[in-house]
C-alpha cells in the first residue's frame, strides 16, 4: 500500500508521468514526497485533516458549547474524556455529554458549557474522508466512511501537477524564463503556494474553528 494523504502512488503517476513510465519506480520517491506534502498544504488551507483516521483524537478546552473537530464527516465517537489538572489525569466521561451532532459538519454540541477555560476535553472518534490506499484500487468503502469528494481529490492532483512541472525528475527547477512561468524559478517545494483553482475549490471546505 501507497498512502499519499489523499490518494496511492500508481493514481498520482497516472497524472503525472506518461504512460511508458509508469512501471518504473525511479520517481516514486520525489512523487510520494510531492502527494504527501501538497496534501500537508491542503490541510493547512483549510484548517482541518481531510484523510480519514479510525483513532483521531481532538483536545481543546472545556470553556465552549461545542467543537468542531479537525476530521469530519464524523461517523463515530469512541470515548470522550476531561482532564481537570495533569495529577487527576484523563477520566472517561459519559456519552450524554454530548447534546447533539452535525456529522457531515463535524460540529459536536455540548449544549452547555462543560467546565472551566482550564480543563480540557479529548475526544476520540472516526471521521474523514475515505481514499483507497492500496495500488490495485480495489478496496470496498468501509461502512460508515464517506469517500473523498471529487472536487478535493482534483484539487490535489492539479497542485501535485502544478509542483511537478516547477521540479525535473532530481527534484530541481526545469522551468525557463519563458512562457510566463520565470517567477517560480529558484522556489523549493515549501515555497511553492497553492494554485489560483485549489484555492477556489478548497473554499468551500474549510473548517470554521477557531481555538
């Protein structure tokens, strides 16, 4: 299996390689590095961690109504715990602390405030989206998981697309002067920003939270 945060690495190749390349391995690891980083950007953008995860664990202080979590859609939430100082330590607390949820928003509603600014709270749930990681693409969606919508996974092939070109197959910059593209010389895969159409795509994806 190939996990790239959003995708395997045969799918990612196919975007970016032409089809006589495609078994060869000599990229895969600069590809791999590419799919995982833009992935990492993805995330920042939108405040909020798209891949799917069965043991996510969210922590943030008590003082709110309610929360919404980095991983959503949520399908489940395994334990939920508070810890009023470091001696007392985590204490597993009744599933009734949660009023109501927004799964599809990972928004969880306490319906009241649960204790001081200075307790936290740690939930431990199933949420994200769903990417097959395995190369031969022929893995079921899980029950419960909601697979990664298409306008996401497009918005990270065309970054990894975007990367690619500003970087020759030993990782540095092939672009000329020419053509337009003479600004992204000298720009290393940490510098590179996201792409005017992923920034438009992932506007309609991010998670409103601010602490």
């Amino acid at each position: 299996m190939s996990d790239l945060a959003l995708g395997n690495l045969i799918e990612l190749k196919r975007r970016l390689l032409p089809a006589t390349l495609l078994t060869q391995t000599t990229y895969d690891e600069t590809i791999t590095a590419i799919g995982r980083g833009v992935a990492g950007l993805m995330d920042k953008k939108c405040n909020r961690k798209f891949a799917r995860s069965t043991a996510a664990q969210d922590q943030f202080s008590a003082d709110r109504l309610s929360y919404v979590v980095e991983r959503f859609p949520v399908e489940s939430i395994t334990t939920i715990e508070i810890r009023d100082n470091i001696d007392a330590g985590w204490v597993t607390q009744d599933s009734s602390l949660i009023l109501n949820r927004d799964d599809a928003a990972g928004l969880i509603h306490f319906g009241t405030i649960i204790a001081s600014h200075l307790a936290q709270v740690r939930l431990t749930y199933s949420g994200g989206y769903w990417y097959d990681t395995a190369e031969t693409e022929d893995t079921a969606l899980p029950s419960g998981a909601t697979r990664v919508p298409y306008d996401v996974k497009e918005a990270w092939y065309l970054q990894c697309e975007s990367v690619w070109q500003v970087r020759d197959k030993l990782g540095t910059n092939i672009l000329s002067a020419g053509g337009g593209g003479g600004a992204l010389l000298g720009m290393s895969l940490p510098g590179l920003d996201l792409i005017p159409m992923v920034k438009q795509i992932l506007g309609g994806h991010q998670r409103f939270q601010m602490t």
